[in-house]
C-alpha cells in the first residue's frame, strides 16, 4: 500500500517511477524480504527532484539516505558482470563476507608460519 501512495505522489509531480521486484513481492511474500523488498526508482536525473518531493511529504528523512560507503560499493560494482545482477545491499554483504574469508586465511597462512 505504501508503494502507490509513494509512487502516487511522485507521478503526480511528474516523475516516471518503476517498482523493481514487484511482481515477485505479489507473487510470493515470503520473498520479499530475501530480495530486499520492492524498489521504486526513478531515473538518475530525477532523483534529486525526487528526494525533495519525498522530503516534504514527509516519506524521507535524512537519515534514510544511502551512506558514503554504501554508495561507493554501488557505483564500483554496478558494472562488473556477475554482480550487477544483484541488488546493492547483496553486492556490499558479499564484498564483506570475501573480505572476511581472506582475512581468516592470511591469519591461518601467518599461524601456520610461526
């Protein structure tokens, strides 16, 4: 419900909207959480207007904007084959988790060499 109202008021203030992942979210709730939820997006040059307009409607706040990290990791992994498919939140989850892994392993390679 609170997709239309969003995607209401932006429409209204003429901005293209397009809800990723909202036919998997009607078709399988149970899902919806695992995908990351539906997302309303707009295009790149109407996103600042966008924000606005959520703003002053009260649907934002300034803490709901992506952090510096969590934009940085998006605009180097956007375009690299295997993970553009996934949505941002996947990509940071598993650059964190490879960087884990090595980490363990180079202890394990120091460990072993003492």
């Amino acid at each position: 419900m609170d997709l239309a109202v969003i995607r209401g008021k932006l429409e209204s203030e003429g901005i293209e909207c397009f809800a990723q992942d909202e036919m998997m979210a009607q078709t399988n709730p149970l899902y919806s959480n695992a995908i990351g939820g539906i997302k309303l997006q707009v295009r790149r040059s109407d996103a600042e207007r966008a924000t606005e307009v959520l703003k002053e409607g009260g649907y934002l706040s300034g803490t709901d904007q992506p952090t510096p990290l969590f934009r940085m990791v998006d605009t180097a992994t956007k375009d690299i084959p295997l993970l553009k498919t996934l949505a941002p939140e996947f990509r940071l989850m598993l650059i964190v988790g490879l960087l884990a892994v090595a980490i363990l392993l180079l202890l394990l390679v120091v460990n072993g060499a003492a």
